[in-house]
C-alpha cells in the first residue's frame, strides 16, 4: 500500500509541468520579482542613455566609441523589460500605470518600437565620426522613450 501510495504521488508530481511545480513550491519569481526585474533593466537603460543625452545636448564632448558602445547596451537592454510587465504585477505599486494592462497590444507595439528604434541608433553610432551622424536617430528613441512614459509612466 505504502508503495503504491509513493508511485501514485510521484506520477501525478510528473505530470504537473516543471513551471506549476516551481510555482507551488515557491520556487518560481513573484509578482514583485517581475516588478523588480523590469526596474533593473528600465534603470541600467537610463544609466546608458544618460551620456548619450549630455554628448548630443553638448554637456559632454562627443565620444564616438563611448556613444557607440552606450547605443549598442541600449539595444540590447530594450529587449529585455517586457518580459517583467506580466498582468499578475497589475495593481503592485509602482511607476507603472493600471493603463499598461488595459492597453497591453498598444503598450508592446511601443516596446518592439523601442526595439527597433534602438537597433537603428546603434548602427548609426557604429559608423559615425560626428555628432551630426547620431542625433536624428537619438531624438527618434528620445521620442519612443518620452511617447510610452507620457502614456503610461506615473510618479
Ligand atoms: C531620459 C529619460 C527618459 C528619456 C525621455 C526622452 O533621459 O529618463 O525617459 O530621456 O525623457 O525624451
């Protein structure tokens, strides 16, 4: 009997998918983890941009190499923030409007437009020996960036 038992509660453990399992136990990330997560990312994004801004606005003298390597890191890292805004964090207090959710196909279209618009930025500064070669693709990001967080951002 004792056996049986085991065997039964062992197949039924397989047959649950390894996420359910993880979830149960608690082993899977929170809705506060994802919250977390996309903080990180949405933070080390501004941490690169930031350079970039004070080179086009001439607070800084421009680096072609330093502007090139900061555009590629933002390309990179704007494929990553999506994956933390899942409806489960909907109502955790952060600067994430309750409109992300309500508007989910706007708010990813804006996302894979960052995407893009990034990507764009990073092939222009991989060229580029003057200023003059990045700002229209700068201010276009400058733009995607500013659009997504009038829409959606709150303090
Ligand atoms: C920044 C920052 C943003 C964008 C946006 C661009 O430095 O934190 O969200 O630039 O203001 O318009």
């Amino acid at each position: 009997v004792k056996h049986a038992l085991r065997r039964a509660v062992c197949t039924a453990a397989l047959a649950l998918p390894l996420a359910a399992i993880a979830a149960e136990e608690g082993g899977g990330p929170k809705p506060e983890d994802f919250v977390h997560y996309r903080q990180g990312v949405m933070t080390a994004i501004g941490w690169n941009f930031g350079p970039m801004a004070a080179m086009v606005k001439k607070e800084m003298p421009y680096d072609a190499a330093e502007f090139a390597r900061r555009a590629e890191r933002v390309a990179f890292l704007a494929t990553l923030p999506m994956e933390g805004f899942v409806p489960q964090t909907k109502g955790i207090e952060s600067h994430a409007k309750d409109a992300v959710w309500d508007n989910l196909d706007d708010f990813e279209s804006r996302m894979k437009d960052l995407e893009t618009n990034t990507a764009a930025l990073a092939s222009a500064a991989k060229g580029a020996s003057d200023l003059g070669a990045v700002v229209p693709a700068f201010a276009k990001v400058g733009e995607t960036c500013k659009g997504c967080h009038d829409e959606y951002e709150q303090d």
